[in-house]
C-alpha cells in the first residue's frame, strides 16, 4: 500500500528520492513527504493529496543534501492528514522513520511509551516504532532499531535515519517488501524495484528479519530473527480480566474484523485495495479456477469464501482439506489459482499442499495471520488477516479475519471481472458496518450464557445451516467438540433427511442456523422436519423474524445484513456457545485435551 524510497551516496539525494516516489505510485496514494539531511541539518516537508502538491511545497526551497528518505501513503491507521503523513520522528526531532506495513502491537507500545514521557502528533501505527527506537538510542542508529524490533509485532520495510548518527541509512524488513540498489559509491533503496532500475544494476532484496546499515561508501547487513513477542509477554497480563483466552478472543471478534478490512476498502469505488496482491494484478485477471486449500476452522472459512467466489466474482472455486488435497492428483492448469488459507501459517499440511502447487507452477496466494511465517514465505503473493495473536488453541477471531478477507478478495476478483459498480459499492459498504453489528451479536453473551445453561445436559448434537451458513454450521460442531468434548456434527440442512433424521429425538437437540436469506423457506422445511420427530431446536434468526418463535424452542437473533456476510454475525453466537458450554462442563478451554495450536506434523 504504502511505498518508501531512499538515497545515500555523492548525487543531489532529493530528486532522486522524488523520482523512486513517482516511480512507486501506481499502486494509489493519498499522501507524501520527505526528509532531507545535509550534514546537521534535516528538513522534513509533508502534503497531502498529490505528489505534485509535495513538489510545489519544495519548489524554490533549494534543498540540498546526499541522503533522504521519502515516503507515499495510503491511510490505514488514521486519515489523509499532514499529522499522519510520513515521515514519522521522534521527541527531540533526531529520528525520522518512514514505513510500509503494519504495526500490530502499537497501541500497546504506544500506551506505554506515553507513560514514560513520549509524545505522538499522529494516529498512526508507524510513530510508535519512531519512538520506541528514540528510547533506545545511545548513539548508534542500527543498535537501537535492533533493539527496538524486539518488540515490535507486524509488518515492516522501513528506512530511518538519526541526526545524531549522520550520514547513515538503516532499512530494516520483516513481510514487506524492500531492495537496496548498489552502484559506485551510492545506494538507492525502494519497496519496488521499478524506483532503483533506473539508478542501480546490482541490486539486493532484504530478507525478512535482515536490518541493512548503509552509508556512502559501505552495506552492512545482519540478520537477526526476533523472538516471538507472545511468549515475553506474562499470560495474566495478556488475557486482560477475562477468565481464558478463548473469551477474550471472541470479544475481540469484531476488532478482528475491523483490522483485516481497516484501509483496505474503496466505498467510492466500490473495490477494495489489497497491496499483496498489487505485483500480481494482472495475472489474477487471467486466473479462470480457483483452489482454495486450509484445515479446521480455516477450512471452513474457506468454505464460505467459495459461495462468494462462485457467486460474486463468478469464478470456479473448489475447497479443500489440506490433509487430502496433497495426496490427490490435482488437475490444474496455468489459469488456476491455489489460495492457502491459515492462522498460524504453519500447518504442515497446508503448507504440503502448496509446495505441490508450486511444483506445478502455479499461482500460490496466501491469507495468513501469521506474519513471516512459511506460508506467507513460501506463497508467491498474499494477503495478512491482521487478526493479532490468537493463544486459545480453538481458533475464533482469526475465523472472522479470514472471513473478511475473503469477502474483500472476492470484491477484488468480482470487480476485475463482471461485477458491477452498485453491488462493489454494496457489498463494501456492507463490511463496513459489520464490526458495529458484530459488537450488537457480542451483546447476546449473557443470553447464550443462559441458554448453555438450558441444554448443558444434552450430550449430542446437530448444527445445521444451508448455503453461507452451511460452512457455519460445521465451525460451530466443531467448536462444541474440541472444547466441551460433547459429540456435535454440522450438516447442511438438505442432507439430514438423508440419514441424520434417524438420530433425532428429545434427547439430540439442532442448531439451526437460518438468517432471513435467500435459502430461509428451505431451512424452516428442515426445522419442521426435526420437529416432527419431536427434535429440540435452538435457531440463530434475522432480527425481526418472530414468526420463527412459533416453529422452535428458542431463538437468538442476529441483525440484518448481506446474506454472504452472515457467517460473520452467527458464528460469533456459536463461539459464544461452545465457550459458555465448556466452562459449565469444566473442560480446560483454552487447551484442549489431545489438541494444539499450530499442527506442524502430518
Ligand atoms: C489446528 C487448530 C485449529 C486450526 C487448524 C488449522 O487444528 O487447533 O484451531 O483451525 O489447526 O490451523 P491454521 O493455523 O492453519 O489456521
């Protein structure tokens, strides 16, 4: 999304940085700036809007100095203002910093380094990393970025520089892209290589972890692989009053949602940008199939990013299990696409599956949590969810950042092909008010707490669903099982008269999950089905549809929205459900027996 570009060497710095950010803004951008150093003297200048308007604000200004930094910017964390704009420094104005990523953990750095005296001018995830290596700065610029990337969780390609350790240059990566040109007595650094063509043969790509130091004459380059910041941080502090994670987690379910989709969505345009996918915009418009591969609860996210595939972006899409898909002999071609959908981006079966893919050559994109994890490594392209760390082994807020990533990938895909302005324009709208409405569902807790109260004793159980909630259905089993060890199968409504019927009883109770959608006649007709054998049921209905009171035993409602995004509102009830289930049973929640987290075996 955003773009950095650099210069150190002998030349004028300013216009060859203006050029690499010229060069760097096809992708879109809404704001630029950058800083220019002659020996002591640095000199920072923003605009907003076009690139033109940084140039007019430099015009006449005679800015001369052999290294800069500079910066174009698409608004993610905070709005198109000067304030926002990068570069970033820090309190005694020493270190400027300019950034493309995310950084996942900076209210939390940021709340601290306010604490202890800090001062922030903007709303951005960026300053926090400014300040966090101003506090630990002695001197040595590539010493206190080291440092400072220790506690920093996210994406980054940045360039930083100090006055108090001048005509230096430190870029460090981690899951964005960032090269350095090398010419004779100079280097040009970018996001892009189109920015360093012009200026530099030899060229060289940052791997993640690496921080490179720079000066006129000489790269260093180290690399230093960060601890995770999870296991620094104590449990207690991290779980935030709550009793176990996995409930934290789902009261984070609508912030998940509301990062993945956070500058991501063009309402007047009805798209979506999604800067993974940037390098390989042409060939996703020539990609006829897609194959989408995940295990558990990814895989069931996966499920529902089909329906929207095939119905909204009018592509082939077929899912599957990780576990099986590498074993089978995959028919693909040039004009497939193969989609790995993964928290942790580590799940040995996934990633086999992709290995495959890539064997075969073909496009392999990820939707990862994970950042720098192999999935994201060894995917040609990709998207993160943003979801932040998920510690409960049963996975619930990365559900529904992979959900809407999906739903944005689907607008993406939609838009290249046949999908019009007014239904682009809908459905981003749409997904914009869902983390406003999911917080509504979260406000059911205390009921869904009533109502495990009310079938605790029950000791099997049927969830059903049809169409985007089929896929639902199924993540809510499978939510029951692996934490309250209860025995719960999902089926799609249809197919319960083919065999599951003859379990029904007032002892098997279903829940239904049946918004007001285009498939809500045909799952009333499967209710009255398990009615008719006397069958419990506990449906999950569109606010307003008191009719359905009359057919079943309870009801939980869910608010109105676009039949594609329901899973995003019900399967928080289910989460919720599973969760209330476990802590009267007394199970350990948050670590299951028999499960993990991340399965890196076979
Ligand atoms: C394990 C976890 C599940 C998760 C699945 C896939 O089984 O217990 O919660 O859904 O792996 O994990 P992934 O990291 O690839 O999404």
């Amino acid at each position: 999304m955003c773009r950095v570009s650099g210069y150190i060497g002998k030349k004028e710095a300013l216009p060859i940085v203006m050029d690499g950010l010229r060069r760097q803004s096809y992708g879109g951008y809404d704001s630029s700036g950058i800083l220019i150093g002659a020996g002591f003297n640095l000199v920072c200048v923003k605009a907003v809007g076009k690139l033109e308007n940084l140039e007019k604000k430099l015009e006449n200004r005679n800015l001369k100095g052999n290294w800069a930094i500079g910066h174009i910017r698409w608004a993610s964390h905070g709005g198109v203002t000067e304030a926002n704009t990068h570069p970033f420094w820090d309190c005694k104005k020493n270190i400027y910093l300019v950034h493309n990523g995310i950084i996942e953990n900076y209210q939390e750095l940021k709340d601290k380094l306010i604490k202890e005296g800090h001062q922030f001018i903007s709303e951005t995830d960026t300053e926090a990393t400014v300040h966090l290596i101003e506090k630990y700065f002695q001197g040595n610029l590539e010493e206190a970025v080291r440092k400072a990337l220790k506690e920093i969780r996210g994406t980054y390609g940045f360039i930083v520089i100090a006055r108090d350790d001048p005509q230096k240059i430190v870029a460090a990566r981690l899951s964005s892209p960032l090269l350095i040109g090398i010419n004779q007595d100079e280097y040009i650094v970018a996001s892009d290589p189109t920015a360093i063509a012009p200026y530099a043969r030899k060229i060289i790509n940052l791997d993640d972890y690496e921080i490179a130091t720079i000066t006129p004459n000489d790269l260093f380059i180290i690399k230093e692989k960060v601890p995770e910041i999870l296991e620094l941080i104590p449990e207690v502090a991290e779980k935030a009053g709550f009793p176990h994670f996995m409930l934290k987690e789902i009261m984070e379910e609508p912030e998940a949602i509301e990062n993945a989709i956070r500058g991501r969505l063009i309402p007047e345009e009805g798209s979506v940008k999604l800067g993974g996918l940037d390098s390989v915009s042409q060939k996703l418009r020539e990609v006829k199939r897609l194959i989408l591969v995940a295990c558990g609860t990814a895989h069931y996210a996966a499920r529902v990013g089909e329906y929207m595939l095939e119905e909204y972006a009018g592509l082939p899409a077929e899912v599957d299990i990780g576990s099986e898909f590498r074993y089978r002999k995959p028919v693909v071609d040039k004009e497939t696409c193969a989609v790995f959908v993964s928290q942790s981006g580590e799940t040995a079966d996934t990633l086999a599956a992709l290995r495959e893919m890539k064997e075969k050559g073909i496009l392999t994109l990820g939707i990862t949590n994970v950042v720098g994890s192999s999935q994201t490594r060894e995917t040609e392209v990709g998207v993160y969810t943003r979801s932040g760390p998920e510690i409960a082994v049963a996975s619930t807020k990365a559900f529904l950042g992979q959900l809407a990533t999906l739903a944005m990938f689907t607008v993406y895909l939609g838009r290249q092909r046949e999908m019009a302005l007014v239904m682009g324009k809908r459905i981003v709208s749409e997904l914009s008010k869902i983390p406003e409405l999911a917080r509504e569902v979260l406000k059911s807790a205390p009921e869904i707490k009533k109502l495990a109260k009310k079938y605790r004793d029950f000791k099997n159980f049927f969830f059903i669903g049809r169409k985007y909630n089929y896929p639902v259905a199924l993540e809510g089993a499978l939510k029951l099982k692996e934490i309250s060890y209860l025995h719960a199968e999902g089926y799609a409504g249809g197919e319960l008269k083919h065999g599951p019927l003859a379990l029904i009883d007032e002892n098997f109770p279903t829940i239904a999950i049946c918004p007001s959608d285009s498939v809500y006649e045909k799952m009333v007709s499967n209710i009255q089905e398990i009615k008719a054998r006397n069958g419990r049921v506990l449906a999950v209905a569109t606010e307003g549809n008191e009719e359905i009171k009359k057919l079943v035993d309870d009801v939980i409602y869910i608010p109105k929205t676009l039949e594609m995004l329901t899973p995003m509102l019900s399967v928080i009830l289910l989460h919720l459900f599973a969760y209330y289930m476990a802590v009267l049973l007394g199970t350990d929640i948050d670590r299951p027996k028999h499960l993990a987290k991340s399965v890196t075996v076979e």
